[in-house]
C-alpha cells in the first residue's frame, strides 16, 4: 500500500473532514458559478489571462530584469534563490541581520513550499501566522490542506473547542464573530510587536517593481507595515507585465477562489518607507525563488506556470473533495498539486497523484487560466511508465492485452472465452464477486456480459 | 443524407452490451445511413493512453486508423472513445507528419453517435414511444471534448411518453475514470455512491447516459444499494430498443 492510498483510506474514514470539505468548496463553487455567470464574457476573460501568463513564461528573463531593475529602484533589495534551501537561508539571515526575534508572517503557500515555517523555528525565530486559517493550523501544529483555506478540513465546530484549549482570553458566546474576535485579541499584539513581516505576492508588477497581496482579513497590511523589515518571498512566475494585467488577473483570481468580485484588501507594495511616509517598514527584501520553475518551464510544464493559485480546480475535483488536502501529501493539493507535486517533490513517492484523477476535465474547465491539467497528469502517467515506476502487474497485464488487441482475429477468440467465463460466475445478469476484479466488485455489482460479442452477433447475422 | 458510415463499436459494447451497437446501426439505418463495422477494430487504446504507455496507444491507434479511414464517417456510441479518436489521436503523431495527417483525417469525421444523429444528420426518432420518467448523466468525456449536452436531449425529447428529469449535478463526474474505478476503489466508490443518491433521489424509472463504462459504474453502485432504477444507453431509447432489458437484466 501507497502513502497516498493510505492517506486517502484515512480521509474516507473520517465524517468529520467530509462535512467541512463538502462545506467549503460546496459554497466556493455555487458562489463561483454566480461570479462567473455575471462577468460579461468570462470565457474571453479567461483566454486573455492565459495569454498574457503565456507571455511573460516565454519571456520571463526579460520580466524578471525589469522586475528587480523596478524595485530596486523603489528602494527594495532584490534576491534570488535558485532553491528551496536557498530562499530560506537568505531569508534568515535578513531576519539575522535585523535582530529579529519574532516575525509575523502572512499567508504564503511559497513559503510552505520553500519550508520557511521550519527553516524559521531552526533558527529560533518565533513566528506568527497572522492568516486566521494559518492562525488555526499553527495552534493544531498541522499543515495547510488547501491553498485558499488552509484550516479548511477543520469544521468550526472543531476551531471553536482549538481556540479555547490554546487562546489566552477565549470567546465566551459560541458564535463565530466571538471566534473571530478571540483570534483577534490573540493576533493582534503579536502582529503590531513583530520584527520582520513576511508575505508571499500574488503578482509581481514588473515596470513598478510593485508586490501585490490579497487577503479578506487585513493580515497582510498589519504584519507587513508596523515592522521595521519586510521580506517577500515569491515564485518567479508570479510576474505581470504591468498594472492593468495585474488588474485583469485579480479579477480572475478573486471570482475563481472565492466568487467574490474583489478580495476585501487588495495592496501593491512598492520599496519600504520613503522620507515623508508616515510609516512602513526601513527595508524592503524581495526573494525571487526559482525552485525547479525553470527545469519545468523547460520539461514540458510551461502551461502549469500560468497557475495563479486560486483553487478553483480543487473546488471542483471530485477526488478531493472525497478525501480532503492532506491525503496529497504535498505542499499543494487536488489537481494543480497533483501536477506540482512531482515536478517538486520527485515523480517516484508521487506516482500516485498522476493516477488518482478520473480525467474528467472539469478543473480544466474551471480554470481561470486554462491550464490542461488533465494533459498535464497523463504527461506525468507517461513519464512514470517510462521510467519504469508503474507496478510489474499494471506492466503485464497492458502489455498483454495490447498485444491481443492488436490481432483482432484473437482478440475476438479471447473476448468470446473471456465472455464464457464470466458468464459462470454471478446470477441473474449481476455479478457480486469477481476475482482480479474485486476493486470493482467490493462496491458496487458488474452487470454479466452478453452471451455472445457484437461482433460474433454482427458476422452471424450478415452471414444470413 | 445516405452517408456511408463506419461503426467503430468500442470494445465495452462488443463484450458487455452489444445492443449498444445494434441499436446504434438502427438508428443510423433510420437516419438514412449505410452502416458498415470494419473488421479491423478491436479497442481504441484509451486504457494504454491513459496508463501512460504511448507506444501500445501508438499502436492500436494506427490500427485502428488503418480499419477506419477508408469510411466518410465513423460513429462511436461512446463519447469518451469517440474523444479519444478526435482529439488524442493527432496528438499521439508529434514527430510523425505522414501518421499525424491520417489521424488528423480521421479525427475530423469522427463523431458520437447522438451528436452525428442530431448535428449531422439532422434526424429525430419518429413513432418511437415510452410511457417513463427518465433521468440524464453528462459522462465527462463526451460533455467536455466533444461538447455533447443538448444533442442526446433534442433526440429523447422526439420519444412519446418519455419524460425527462434533470438530475442535479449531470455534469459531475461518477467516479468511473477508466482504470481509476479499479485503481483506487474506495475513493471511485465514495463518488458514485454520492452519484446513485443523487440518481435515486430523482425519483426517475430509468438513468440514461451516452458512455457504457459510466453507466456500468453508475447501475453497478444503484444495483448494489437495491435502487429499482433501469439503466440504459440514451441510443438504445432513442432506437425504439428502450422496451429490452436493460443493464444487468437478462433478456
């Protein structure tokens, strides 16, 4: 048995993750199709975000100079990080260099990807997620299960009895405004007392240097601003060309995720404080991190690097919302973490996620930039049977069918023998129980093939 | 229209449900068709492509091009082996321009079945009557490769009798997936068991849908919860062959 399946059999089992998965992307999806169906030509919408993606993947050396020529000259200090390892080294040692102590951090699934929460406690930094989903994992010690909710496979229910076992001063009412005022009384401080604020950017604008960050809850524009050093981290696809393609996605990214016309803070950060500015951070730290999103660029995955982490396809999957964020076993989940996954963390311990996905295309039809992710997955089931990582059984049992297959006189002789042969077992046109084919039958009945083929009927009857 | 067609019969149809076939040829007939099953077809490669395992898919596409080009067209009852040939073939072909052009030709006439009855031909069934309540499944493949959603409904709607029931969530996958249903059964259990509620809660007498591998998946999981739901291709209804037994029943 596979981690994945083992983690898939784990969620099934578990009702409680049911109902808030089912919960949250059943209200994200009803509440996208009503954004969508109100946007003037969402399909035109979409192909014009793939497009300008598109563009600035085929020339993002160019961006990404003009990118940092921009910040830097906004008075930010560009870094880059070719690795995972890399980022977080420099972004401790800018945490070093300022004395921190403590940081506040919002929200950032590069960050999770790169390891920053680990690579922060290592070097004895004490962190604050200020994202009150972030708030919730980090109280649980877990890790995020879906890109947009992190707590999502938590029900309230179960957030309410967290935050009174671990808040200082919990909420008394069982409502969740008293939830949310008790994270407040326990976040705030923590955020206005930081050293160093850390963010993702959902966008890097590239003729101002800008970073953009949204959220709905104000976290980023507290954790960021009152501290003396803000550090972002972001992926080096996350470039726009200018503001109003940065405008154009955000219009994108918002009705996807959450069905909302426009996320309730949206902020373009450009260089610290300036003289004058009555606040802001002294510096200004942008890490540009690479971790293998070049070798995809290269590999066949340019197409994933579109992607601009609304979680749309997850939303929609019919495997994760069966089994929930955490059985993917990744930094990312559901369809968009089924194609990162392997290209991040290696295709061997991750075979699994190409395979576990029915390929109905539905995430690729909700896909704000229109990301084959079905074509993705079978690049990935491809280069697993390459490779040789495709179980000897699976190896065998294709191989000998196509070559039956490929001789359709045979193949008509073993489809009639195969046909009497299953007819022996079962009664009355059902069968309940079939060996090799227990996957099957262990759920549901497999109706008894007919007695003789199509093509045995056919050939007899045009022999008349 | 008497176009001469071929009848690429998908290997689910030859051995499970041949009626899928007949019924297909019937309605075709119908519609003023010539309807010719090349002896050459076996299987259109889908469970090698979808495995990852080019070279078998590679090999019963060219074979299956071979059996199939000579024909004007060629009608699949399967919208996901129909989407297989339409869409997958040329791609299977990037360094081969001599094999590409021969997929793309075959690509470009081939359609499903419903989709050809209704676009091509512009047929309806006539005199075909069925006092029943029945209830539509969109099967993926057919709904997002080839757009078919309004074809199968235009023809069940020329039915007599016969009323339709929207089934909430039409367009959400069953959980059959292919090689996924036996892969990972349990997760491709917990969605179709979501499916046979939804299907059942319809109330309809029978669950129509346009690809024998989601419907074998969908009246498998309805069979086993005891539902008395009747499943049956939308072709076999929409030829005058709804009054037969129907998936899992025998004749």
């Amino acid at each position: 048995m596979s981690g994945f399946t083992d983690r898939a059999d784990a969620a099934l089992a578990d009702p409680i993750l049911k109902i808030a998965v089912e919960r949250t992307t059943g209200t994200a999806e009803a509440k996208r199709a009503i954004a969508v169906d109100a946007f003037p030509d969402f399909e035109a919408a979409r192909t014009r975000a793939a497009a300008i993606k598109d563009h600035v993947i085929a020339h993002l050396g160019a961006y990404l100079e003009q990118f940092e020529a921009s910040a830097i000259a906004s008075g930010a200090q560009v870094h880059w990080a070719q690795t995972a390892d890399e980022a977080c080294r420099i972004v401790i040692d800018i945490c070093k260099a300022a004395g921190a102590r403590t940081v506040a951090r919002s929200k950032s699934m590069l960050g999770e990807e790169i390891g920053l929460p680990h690579a922060l406690e290592e070097a004895g930094i004490v962190r604050v997620e200020t994202d009150l989903a972030e708030h919730i994992i980090q109280l649980a010690d877990e890790r995020p299960s879906h890109i947009i909710w992190p707590a999502m496979h938590k029900t309230r229910e179960q957030v309410s009895a967290l935050f009174r076992a671990k808040h200082a001063n919990p909420h008394e009412e069982e409502t969740i405004a008293a939830m949310a005022q008790s994270a407040r009384r326990e976040l705030r401080g923590a955020m206005l007392g930081a050293d160093v604020g850390i963010s993702g950017a959902n966008f890097l604008i590239a003729d101002s240097g800008a970073v953009c960050t949204v959220t709905n809850e104000g976290n980023a524009e507290l954790s960021l601003v009152p501290p003396r050093v803000h550090i972002v981290t972001a992926g080096i696809e996350k470039i726009v060309p200018s503001m109003p393609h940065a405008i154009h996605m955000l219009r994108m990214l918002a009705r996807s995720a959450t069905g909302a016309a426009l996320t309730q803070y949206t902020t373009f950060y450009t260089g610290p404080k300036r003289a004058g500015d009555r606040d802001g951070p002294e510096q200004m730290h942008i890490v540009l991190v690479d971790n293998g999103r070049t070798k995809m660029r290269e590999e066949g995955l340019a197409e994933m690097l579109r992607c601009i982490r609304c979680g749309a396809c997850m939303n929609h999957c019919v495997v994760f919302r069966q089994i929930g964020g955490h059985a993917y076993g990744g930094t990312y989940p559901g369809p968009m973490g089924a194609v990162l996954t392997p290209a991040l963390d290696g295709l061997a311990p991750n075979r699994d996620l190409a395979h576990a996905c029915t390929l109905n295309g539905k995430c690729q039809e909700v896909c704000p930039v229109k990301i084959p992710l079905p074509t993705l997955l079978k690049g990935w089931r491809e280069k697993s049977w390459r490779e040789g990582l495709e179980p000897t059984s699976m190896r065998w049992g294709l191989g000998f069918w196509a070559w039956v297959a490929r001789r359709p006189a045979l193949y008509r002789l073993g489809t009639a023998v195969a046909i009497r042969a299953i007819r022996l077992i079962g009664r009355k046109g059902w069968i309940d129980s079939l060996p090799l084919a227990s996957g099957w039958t262990k759920h549901r009945d497999l109706p008894k093939p007919a007695a003789r083929s199509f093509m045995a009927q056919y050939q007899q009857e045009q022999r008349k | 229209m008497t176009a001469n067609v071929a009848l690429f019969v998908t290997c689910l149809v030859d051995i499970m449900r041949p009626r899928i076939g007949f019924a297909a040829i019937r309605a075709l007939e119908a519609a003023g068709c010539t309807v010719v099953v090349p002896q050459g077809q076996t299987c259109c490669g889908q469970p090698a492509l979808n495995s990852g395992d080019r070279s078998h898919a590679v090999a019963l596409a060219k074979q299956t091009i071979e059996a199939l080009e000579p024909y004007e067209a060629i009608v699949v009852p399967s919208g996901s082996c129909a989407g297989t040939i339409r869409c997958h073939y040329p791609e299977l072909f990037d360094d081969d321009a001599e094999w590409r052009a021969r997929a793309q030709a075959v690509a470009a006439k081939t359609f499903e079945v419903m989709a050809y009855l209704d676009e091509v031909c512009g047929w309806k069934p006539e005199g075909v009557a069925l006092p029943a309540t029945a209830t539509y499944h969109d099967s993926c493949s057919g709904l997002r490769q080839l757009g078919i959603k309004a074809q199968p409904r235009r023809l069940l709607k020329a039915i007599d009798g016969l009323s339709m029931t929207p089934l909430p969530g039409a367009e959400t996958c069953c959980g059959f997936g292919g090689t996924f249903c036996v892969k990972y059964p349990a997760i491709s259990n917990a969605i179709v068991g979501e499916k046979a509620d939804a299907i059942d809660a319809t109330g309809a007498d029978l669950l129509l849908a346009g690809d024998l591998g989601c419907l074998m998946n969908m009246a498998g999981k309805l069979h086993r919860n005891g539902s008395k739901i009747r499943a049956f291709h939308a072709i076999e209804l929409i030829s005058g062959m709804g009054d037969g037994p129907a998936i899992g029943e025998e004749a």
